[in-house]
C-alpha cells in the first residue's frame, strides 16, 4: 500500500504531538498544574467522593443528590464479577501470577457478561476493578474472596474486601483522595492506547485490557514501591543526607523524584502529601511520614546540587506508596490501585473519542532497505 502524505518530521515517543482535543483534564508542567474536568487537582481530589469524580468526567457536571445516589447504586450492584471470572482468578492464583496481570486477565473475561449497552459496560468494568483486584490478592495470600458491601462506597468497599474490615472514614478518604488524583493525566500512554483501541470501533473492555497492558510498564504506572524501599532503608532522618549523596555519587537515580512534564513539584504529590499527613495523624504511621519528608527535603536540596538546572523535583510516586502503605497495602498492589483509579479515566476518554471518532492511524517513516531480492532457502548462507 502507498502511504500518502510521509514526511521526515519522525518525534520519537510522539514527545510534544497533540493527540487528541479533550475537556477531562489538562497538565501543565512548567506551571505544575493538573486540571481534572475544570477544577484544579488540589479543589477537586480531598473533597469529591470518588463516585462523583467519575460522573464528573463521564457527564461533564457534578451530580445532584438523586444523581449521585442513583450512580452510586448503578455501580454498587455491578460489584459482583461473573463465576468464569473468579474461575480465572484462582487458576491465576494457583500459578502466583502477579496481581497486575491477574487483573488484564480477569478484565478481558468481563466481555460475557455484560449486555451491549455502553454506560452501563462502563459501570460494570469500573464496579468490577476493585473487586478482582482484591478478590485476587486473597486468593494469592491464600484466603476467600469476600463478597463486595453495597453498603459502603467504591473506595471504601475496595479496603474491606482487602482485609475484611470496614475502614474508617480517613482511611476512605485517603484511598478516594489518592482515586481522584490518578483518575485522568492528560494523553499519557496508556489513555493514548484506550483511544487508538476505541477509534477502530473495537469496545470498552478491549479498550480497557490494552489500556491495562499500557500501565504495567515501569515507564508508566511506576514503580512507587522502590520510592517507599528506599524511605525504609533510609531508616532515620539523621541517614538521609549520607545514603542519598551515596547514590547520587553513584550515578543512582532517586526514585520519587524527576519527571517527563513536570519541571516544578508534581501538584499530585502535593495533595497526596497533604492526604498522608491527615491519615497518618495520630496513628502508628506518623513517624514514618515526618521521615517521608525529611527524605524528600533533603532529595530535593542534593537533587538541586547534584543536577543543576534539571529542576528534579518530587514526583507523584513518592507519596503514592506512603498512603498506600498506610492504608496496608502491600506494593504489589499499588499499581492495580492506581488501575483502579484510571480506569474510569480510560472509559471517559472512549466516550470523548466516540463522539467525534476518527480511526487514530498515524504514519510511520521507511527505514529499511527496497533493492533486496528474493534468495532460494537453499542458497542462504
Ligand atoms: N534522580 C537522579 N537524577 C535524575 C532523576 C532522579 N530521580 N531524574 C532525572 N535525573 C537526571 C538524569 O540522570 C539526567 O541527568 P544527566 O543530564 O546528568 O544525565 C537528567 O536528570 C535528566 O533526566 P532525563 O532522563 O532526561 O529526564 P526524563 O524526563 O526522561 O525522566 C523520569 C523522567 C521520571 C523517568 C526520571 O526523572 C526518573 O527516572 N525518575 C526516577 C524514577 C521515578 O520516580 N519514576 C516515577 C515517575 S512518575
């Protein structure tokens, strides 16, 4: 086929190419700024429940009361997954399959079960997260899945049927603080490849899967567990200044610090600073977050002599495993949490993009040879 059109203007990793018009988020790293549906990170995410975060992006306004009671009840009843689904799981769990992958693997399953009706697959998938995620890491730990309480909220049901509790209010505000300032992050990898999936009018829950496949890279969804490994080892404030000017010396990155787009302090990083502080306050954890700071002080001041001129501030994956760790989770499933999270962020891109679908095809460059002629297998050499 003749591809029409080809220039040479090739932009490894597509680096500054507008992809998309979008109205669900904006993020500005000179500014360190992120704007989620009109408001700033910092209004929205320690104040909406993470419900009314998801409807937010899905209808473009804060719900009344009766549509949020009604909302909360349509994704409550979609908690329960199909028994094929929990029959995947435990194979999965047999195998010590990692948490992630167990959660791609369930996700495709959800295409049996749901009818061909687009909020409502969407509802099903964004209910189903939480409930595979920590149905699983039962299994894994070698307990019973507990069934979803439609009593509780979305964030608040993921937490009991981790552990079997009902969490207290701080605990679920911290885990829907954190929920609202993943759920969407401008045309990053992952929301990029739901979009390409959804333009060839392919469905939600493929969308969803090779969105999932996207967040698992440590490029993308991280690796906050190296960022809380190296608060741990670090051990005692007077510490700090010693092992991290060792690893700086060593060339070492710090994890937690330095990002693509932000130049100045990642605003995420703020607001889940801010959620760790309230969580943590007078309970068992707070030591280690007055250390998490004194860590993250002193990073940023040796950053600033070691790197000048990079700007290597802190990134969102420093507090990310601080509150998670606090609200006992274990770092294998921190990142199917932050899935859990941006899902709802994938799905509301589906939406966007099928309002005004074009098949997203780009081009590519020819780089290889055009003269080669075919040789014989037995004449190769
Ligand atoms: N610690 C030490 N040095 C760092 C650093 C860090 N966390 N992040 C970047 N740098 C340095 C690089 O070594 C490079 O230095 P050099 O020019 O002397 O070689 C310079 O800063 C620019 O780095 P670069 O890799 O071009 O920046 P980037 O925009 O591609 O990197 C990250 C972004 C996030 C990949 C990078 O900052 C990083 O690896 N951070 C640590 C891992 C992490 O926290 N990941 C989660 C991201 S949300």
């Amino acid at each position: 086929m003749v591809e029409t059109g080809v220039t040479n203007n090739f932009v490894p990793g597509l680096e500054g190419i507008v992809a998309a018009q979008t109205r669900l988020s904006s993020v500005d790293g000179q500014a360190g700024e992120l704007i989620i549906a009109g408001f700033p990170v910092e209004e929205l995410a320690g104040q909406a429940t993470f419900e009314e975060t998801v409807y937010l992006l899905w209808h473009d306004s804060l719900p009344t009361a009766p549509q949020l009671a009604e909302f909360r009840a349509a994704l409550a009843a979609r908690r329960e997954v199909p028994a094929t689904t929990m029959d995947l799981l435990r194979a999965a769990a047999s195998q010590k399959v990692a948490v992630i992958d167990a959660l791609r693997m369930a996700a495709g399953t959800l295409t049996l079960a749901e009818p061909d009706e687009l909020e409502s697959q969407a509802l099903a998938l964004t209910a189903a997260f939480p409930t595979m995620v920590a149905a699983y890491w039962r299994l894994l730990n070698g307990q019973e899945p507990l069934a979803p309480r439609p009593d509780l909220g979305h964030a608040a049901n993921y937490l009991a049927m981790l552990f079997g509790q009902t969490p207290s209010a701080e605990q679920a505000r911290g885990l829907e603080t954190y929920l609202n300032t993943v759920v969407d992050h401008g045309m990053n990898a992952s929301t990029f490849t739901a979009r390409v999936i959804i333009s060839t009018q392919s469905d939600l829950v493929s969308a969803a899967v090779g969105a999932l496949g996207a967040l698992k890279g440590p490029l993308h969804g991280g690796a906050p567990g190296p960022a809380l490994d190296m608060v741990f080892e670090i051990g005692d404030a007077a510490n700090a200044e010693t092992y991290l000017r060792q690893k700086l010396a060593q060339g070492e990155r710090l994890m937690g610090f330095g990002h693509r787009v932000y130049k100045v302090r990642d605003p995420r990083a703020e607001v889940l600073s801010a959620a760790a502080a309230r969580m943590f306050q007078g309970n068992g954890h707070q030591a280690l977050y007055q250390l998490s700071r004194q860590v993250e002080q002193t990073a940023v001041a040796l950053l600033a002599e070691y790197k000048p001129g990079r700007n290597l501030q802190t990134n969102v994956e420093f507090y990310t495993a601080l509150l998670l760790h606090g609200l006992g989770l274990t770092p294998d499933l921190f990142t199917p949490t932050f899935a859990i999270g941006r899902v709802a962020g994938w799905l509301a891109h589906c939406f966007e993009q099928q309002q005004l679908n074009r098949l997203i095809r780009p081009q590519s460059v020819y780089v290889g040879s055009k003269d080669r002629r075919w040789i014989p297998l037995e004449q190769r050499v």
